[in-house]
C-alpha cells in the first residue's frame, strides 16, 4: 500500500501533468504518440475524426480532420489554437461527431463545425468555420432572458446545454433522443 502511495506521489510530481497522447487505430499503428502542446490539458472532448482540447489559460485547441476549416478541408492538423476564443476565457469544451462546442467562464456557448442539422445553432450555414456565439434565451419570459450554460454536451446532429439553473436546453436534430427541437 505504501508502495503505491509514493508511486502516486512520484508520477504527480514527474512534470508530466495535463500531457495528451493520442493513438491511431487499424493501419495506422497502436501507439499511443504525444500530442505537443506548449500548454497543460485540462479537458479533452473527441468526435469522428477531430479533437478538441482545454488548455491551462482557457485556450481551446482543435486537431485532427477540420473539413470546415478554410484551406484545411483535406489535411490531418496538430492541434491548432481556436483564435476566436483567445480572450473568452473558456471553462468547457464538447466535441459531437463533427463539430465542437465551447462554455465561457461567464456562461456563453460557442459553437463551431458541420451544421447541417442545425447542431451549432447557426442559422443558414452548413458549416461554421470558427467558433461562433451561440445565443441561448427563455423565449417564456419578456423580454427573452439570456441562459448562463455550465455545461455542454454534442451528440452526431444536435447539442445539448445544461444551464445554471440545471434546465437542459437543446437544438439540431433530436430525432436520436426523441426530442422536438427545430433545426436553426
């Protein structure tokens, strides 16, 4: 018991905190390689063939296959900072099958990737290029109050948010949950 006490003790003090390391399946090779980020990790979220990661500072880092990225549609990137994000302070990061999401420290949602069920909230785009502010409002009260969201979770073709008030809120396609939501 001791033993593993001290190994404990050893591996929290190696330097080795928040480091990501990522392996590719099938014919790509089973070892796990490090993914190198000059930043400590605190949260990682993966869809399909992306990732999304939370760095110290709140700086959110995407890698992988980013289709919707300008000029990126065919390459595999390294985690690449989310420029749009850089000063939101970021507390939360999701990842569905190919977009992402994003919770800032003061409750606002972030959304960004395929959107052809409406799973960012954007209306009129198929893909969203960059985070982009999604704005959640209780159409029940006058005038519509914003909703401080705490939480995010991304399915195939929706998004779901868990608010402050620990009220479940959700757009895009909810035909995998049953649920009756429309499709921005």
């Amino acid at each position: 018991m001791d033993h593993q006490e001290n190994s404990s003790r050893e591996d929290e003090g190696s330097g080795e905190r928040g480091l990501l390391h990522t392996w590719k399946g099938y014919s790509c090779g089973i070892a796990p390689q490090r993914v190198l980020l000059s930043k400590v990790v605190l949260q990682a979220a993966l869809g399909t063939r992306h990732g999304v990661l939370l760095a110290e500072g709140g700086e959110v880092y995407s890698f992988g296959e980013l289709p919707w990225k300008v000029g990126r549609a065919n390459e595999e990137a390294a985690p690449v900072l989310e420029q749009a994000l850089c000063g939101r302070h970021v507390v939360a990061v999701a990842a569905g099958s190919f977009h992402s999401g994003a919770v800032s420290e003061e409750g606002s949602v972030y959304m960004w990737g395929e959107n052809s069920s409406g799973q960012c909230g954007v209306a009129g785009r198929s893909l969203v290029p960059e985070p982009t502010a999604v704005s959640i409002s209780d159409p029940e009260t006058s005038p519509p109050q914003l909703i401080r969201i705490t939480e995010l979770a991304c399915g195939e073709q929706h998004s779901l948010a868990l608010s402050a008030h620990r009220e479940v809120w959700a757009w895009g396609s909810g035909c995998q949950l049953v649920l009756v939501t429309s499709v921005f």
